[in-house]
C-alpha cells in the first residue's frame, strides 16, 4: 500500500477520521457478545456522504481493533486498508483505519457504504467483561460499554468525534437467558436456537459515536411511567423502581423548561458495582451505578443531570472535546434548574455552592496557570479522558448562571429554548451560544442591550486559566462580586 502521512483533523484534534471530506451517516452493526472469548465481534456497515470528490480514502478511528476484511457493500469489491502504525499519537488516539477507495468515481450524491468485518477483544477500553462472581447473583456474566470521550474507536471503526453525528443500527447477539440493551428503540428479538437470541435496535435520531452504548447480563425490567422505565439485574427491580419513581417528573419539569422530550422512552440500567461513574446519559439508556439505590431517594439527583443531557449533549453537542463544556457546563444548569424548579432555589443554590467548593479543589490540584483549568484546554496529542475533571461543570454552569443573572431568569429561559431548537443534532462550539445570547439580548432591550452585552467578557470566560473571571456568591442576595474590582 503507498506510504502516507496523517494529520489529526484540525476540526476535532482528537480523530483522525476525515469527516470533513467524506462524512458517516449511517452505522449498522450486528455483533455477537462473545463471553467465552470475551470478544465484541462481528460486521458494521458504513453510509458516507461525499463532501469532496478528490478525497480516494476513507479514514476512520480505530484503537486495538482486529479488522478481518474491508467491502465496498454496493459493488461487492474487496477494498485496500492498512491500520496507520505510524501514528506518533497512537497512545492517545489509535491506529487509525485507512480505506483506499481504488478508482472510484465519487460525486456529491455518491451512494458509499463500506463494509467491515471486526472484532474487539479484552484490549478495548470500551467494553468492561464481568466474571459472574463480579454480578450480584453471581450466576451469569456482565457486559457493558462506555465510549465517552473517544473510546468508541476501541469498540468498533468509526469517524469516532462528536463533530458529525450518526443514525445507528444494531443486530446484537448473546446467549439466553441473557438480555443484549442498546441505546436506542427495540425494534425485535428473535430465539435463534436454545443457545441464542438477537436483539435488535435502531436510534433513527443523529447521535456522536461516545453515545453508542451496549449492555449484556441477566436483566429484568420495572416501569416508572408511559415512557419511562428501569433496567436492573434480577432481584434489585422493586428497589429501582421505587428509588427512582419521580423520573418521569424530572423528564416533564425538564421539557417544560426547554423543549419537548424527543427520544421516545427515557430508561435506566442499574449496572453493578464495576460500573466506575455516577451516570453515563446514553441516549434512551441512561447508564448508572448501583450506589444512587441509598433507599431515600436522595442521590437521584444524577438522574436529573443525565435528564438533562437529552437536550444539552445528546441534541446540541460539543463539536469537539477542547468544548466538552458545551455539554457539562449547560447540563449542570439544565440539572440544577429542574431541583430548582421541583424543589426550590434553596436547593439549588446549596447544590451550586457545594460544586463551587469542588471546582476550588479541582483548580488547586491542577494548579491555577494549568490548561486543564481553563475551559477551553489544550488537548493536542492528549486523551481528552486526561483532562477530565469538575472543571467544565462547575466553571461552565458559574458563567451561565452570570449571564441569567444579568438578563433575568424568564429571559434566559428564552435564549435556552432558542439555542436548542436552533441548534439541534448540531455541533457547536461557545460561538453559537454567544450569536443566540445577543440576538436575543437585542431583541429583548433594544437601544440599551450593549449595556448587557458589554458586561459579558466572553473570551475572558472561556480562556481563562484558573478560577472563574468573577467569584459567584450563590445566594438570592448578592450574586457576584469581581475579581477584578470592575
């Protein structure tokens, strides 16, 4: 195969996947969820829209995946690829998977859809294999996977950034009596034999790769409301289902504040213990971890926040990860609103205040001039799992709560509304944000809007290394005094 150089997409720095110029729509993947082996393997099919016709190859993410063989799936043609070893950041990012696409004679209404038969073994960092001693009833294994930020590459080749959103369809296949869940809609199940059945699910609204998410054990199900519902392993059902009965009021407060609920059902899976985060919002899958079952409803509020990630995240997305907070900073306000509203400001401020202690630890440890601190950080040749931290919450949710403060709550419920409906199954960067805040801010005060807008120093917000330009005091008497004595 000829020699060749890469670059990290200079859209997202962290893919090598060249969406910009031939871009996935469409990802369909049928899997077997090997547990003997301990291997995600099988085929996914890839739809692309050609945005350049000079472009002869397909570059797609790709981290400690096996690839059998590469199709054109329309011609039948068997493809070139090479795994890109020489990729000075393949700690970080992988070995990207490079498909020549021969003499191809590509248009922008090309159909081009791409076959590739995988698999992911113990090595992928998506996929977490729990022995049955590892389960509550330590009968049966446990699967599951978690691909945020750019751990989806290491479950299966894909354009693996949140810069371009997919339609996904998944074929899953495990051994009874277990159940395979997706995040998306169960379209069908069918007993293939005793030893085995499929599951199959379709997510017909756009999603970026980390929100691909799957899940194997032995599962039952409780439900919370029409739309609502929680996944559990067998015998923790009752108990889920009583912890987590005021989901469906979290999903109403939380759609009467922005826009209506668009992904169907709204659901939970309990995880086991394993499970290593508070929450993960995979769309109509919520992920999360068995220590919210305190028994008094007193941790739900991370439902509320992955709640919330149906709008800010999963709809409006980060267009890259040096934004991350584009989606954890508006999530924590969207997630502090819904306590607000559902149980008052005296909670919310409690809660802001102790996000704001946690913000001064994370800043201490990193230390003030770090590029972690800031919310814009550098991420060049870095896992952005690396920079992860309470940083682009608690620093994120601090300016939105300056800029409601400034125009008033019913105002900026308004611009919250306009942003989504404007932005949604886009992916954005703070400069849209910015455009809908003043339009709407014009609009609202006319002759007298440069008074707000002028207060706003928006790079100064975003750039910034260390603690936030000006120290919030979350209370319903004074709300900020400056740092800088302005």
């Amino acid at each position: 195969m000829e020699d060749f150089t890469l670059k990290a997409n200079p859209i997202d720095i962290s893919s090598y996947s060249n969406f910009d110029k031939i871009r996935q729509d469409k990802i369909k993947i049928e899997a077997n969820i090997d547990f003997k082996n301990k291997k995600f393997v099988g085929r996914v099919d890839i739809s692309f829209t050609v945005l350049d016709p000079e472009e002869k190859r397909i570059v797609l993410d790709s981290k400690l995946l096996e690839i059998q063989s590469v199709k054109d799936r329309n011609t039948g043609n068997v493809l070139k690829w090479t795994l890109y070893d020489e990729n000075p950041d393949k700690d970080a990012l992988g070995t990207p998977l490079v498909i020549l696409l021969n003499n191809a004679e590509l248009n922008s209404s090309s159909n081009l859809e791409i076959s590739i038969e995988f698999s992911a073994g113990e090595a992928s960092a998506a996929i977490q294999w729990l022995s049955p001693e590892q389960t509550k009833n330590k009968i049966f294994p446990f699967m599951f996977t978690q691909c945020e930020a750019i751990l989806a590459r290491t479950l299966l080749p894909c354009q693996d950034t949140p810069s371009c959103k997919v339609i996904v369809e998944a074929k899953l296949i495990c051994e009874n009596p277990l159940i395979a869940l997706f995040s998306g809609i169960e379209v069908g199940k069918n007993k293939l034999d005793d030893n085995l059945t499929s599951y199959e699910y379709i997510q017909n609204i756009p999603i970026p790769t980390y929100l691909i998410a799957v899940a194997c054990g032995e599962l039952e199900y409780g439900k919370l409301s029409e739309r609502c519902g929680v996944w559990t392993e067998v015998g923790l059902r009752d108990k889920a289902v009583w912890e987590f009965q005021n989901t469906e009021d979290f999903l109403r407060t939380a759609e009467n504040y922005v826009t209506p609920y668009v992904w169907g059902v709204y659901n939970i899976l309990v995880l086991p213990f394993s499970f290593p985060y508070g929450g993960m919002e995979n769309p109509a899958l919520t992920f999360v971890t068995p220590a919210l079952l305190a028994g008094d409803r007193s941790m739900t509020n991370v439902v509320a926040h992955e709640i919330s990630h149906s709008w800010t995240g999963n709809l409006v997305t980060n267009l890259n990860w040096v934004n991350f907070w584009m989606n954890e900073g508006f999530t924590m306000f969207l997630e502090r609103k819904i306590i607000e509203l559902m149980y008052g400001e005296d909670m919310s401020l409690l809660d802001a205040n102790v996000g704001k202690g946690e913000l001064k630890h994370a800043i201490e440890l990193y230390g003030e001039d770090h590029t972690f601190t800031s919310l814009n950080p550098e991420l060049e040749n870095i896992d952005p799992d690396d920079a992860f931290s309470v940083v682009p919450y608690e620093k994120g949710f601090t300016f939105l709560y300056y800029l409601e403060k400034l125009v008033g709550k019913e105002n900026f419920q308004i611009i919250l509304q306009d942003y989504i409906k404007k932005y949604s199954l886009k992916s954005v960067t703070h400069l849209e944000f910015k455009e809908t805040f003043e339009n709407n801010v014009r609009t609202f005060y006319g002759d007298k809007a440069d008074d707000i807008l002028n207060k706003v120093e928006w790079d100064s917000w975003i750039k910034t290394r260390g603690y936030p330009i000006i120290d919030i005091e979350f209370s319903k008497k004074n709300y900020y005094k400056s740092l800088t004595n302005n």
